[in-house]
C-alpha cells in the first residue's frame, strides 16, 4: 500500500491541481481568505521552491484609511488592486497571471473573484472564468451605504499614488 505525502494526508495540498498549475509557466495569483483577512500573492516558481513576488494582505488598507471590515467584498477587491499596483510597479512583472485558489472552494461572486476583479483593474490579465466575477453593485454595497461608493473611489486613488 502506498502512503500519501504528509501535506495530501493533512489535506492541505491538491498536488494534482498544483502541477497543472505550475505546468502553465505563468505567474500565479494565490489568494487566501481567513476569518479576518484576505491574503494575495504573486508566486513564481522555480524548480520545488516557490518564491513570493508581491504580497498584500487587506490589513493594510487600514493605512488608506479603510473603516470597514477587512474581510468583505469591497476590501477584498481593494486589495487585488492594492496588489496589482505594487506588483505592476516591479521591473519585470508579467501581465498574465493564472488564479490559484488552493483548496478553497469556487463560488461565484465570492471574496476570492473580488480580489481577482481588483488585480485585473490594475491591469493584469488574470486566468479565470469571467462569469465568476461579482458584479460592481456587491462591491460597493449600495444597499448598505450611500458613501461606499465615495470611499472605494478616494482609496483607489490614494492607492495609485502610493502604492
């Protein structure tokens, strides 16, 4: 009987998932979601080692002044731009990038695609069914706040200039 690797047992890997991914050649866009925070990547991989390019994490629209939670669409699709700034201010970033969502589950419009949206807003062309991609009204929680849509703006923009 052959025995699984440690990280498939611990069902923390799809190594199946994980070399077709790897066999594209593109950079992958790895986005994480915990109970508090939306975490992004640019990877690249070289040989078994995977080397982290750009990071962000919805923590840090905390100093564009963000008064929100840091786990809802909005902030997640901030930090898919946020990332996607720091990532196009590199010397050699690559345009295309294909998504990487780990184990997580694909649900349509969901924080995951919200962060992928905010990346291809910074002009990255981003690997995905575009059908997954939430819808611009989610984003700017129209149904909960007028100002949103203000604040989204004015974060964006603050983004730009210094990110």
């Amino acid at each position: 009987m052959r025995i699984k690797y440690k990280r498939r047992r611990k069902e923390k890997t799809d190594y199946r998932a994980r070399l077709a991914l790897l066999k594209s050649g593109l950079p992958r866009l790895v986005v994480r979601k915990t109970n508090r925070y939306i975490i992004a990547h640019v990877v690249k991989h070289h040989g078994a080692q995977d080397y982290t390019i750009a990071y962000c994490n919805s923590k840090e629209l905390k100093k564009y002044g963000w008064p929100f939670s840091f786990k809802n669409l909005a902030a997640s699709y901030l930090t898919g731009f946020l990332l996607g700034k720091k990532y196009s201010r590199l010397e050699k970033s690559e345009k295309n990038l294909i998504l990487d969502i780990g184990l997580q589950r694909s649900t349509k419009g969901s924080r995951i695609y919200a962060c992928v949206l905010g990346m291809i807003e910074a002009g990255f062309n981003v690997k995905c069914n575009k059908k997954m991609l939430p819808e611009e009204k989610r984003i700017t929680m129209e149904y909960k706040n007028e100002k949103i849509k203000e604040i989204i703006k004015r974060i964006k923009d603050l983004i730009e200039k210094n990110a």
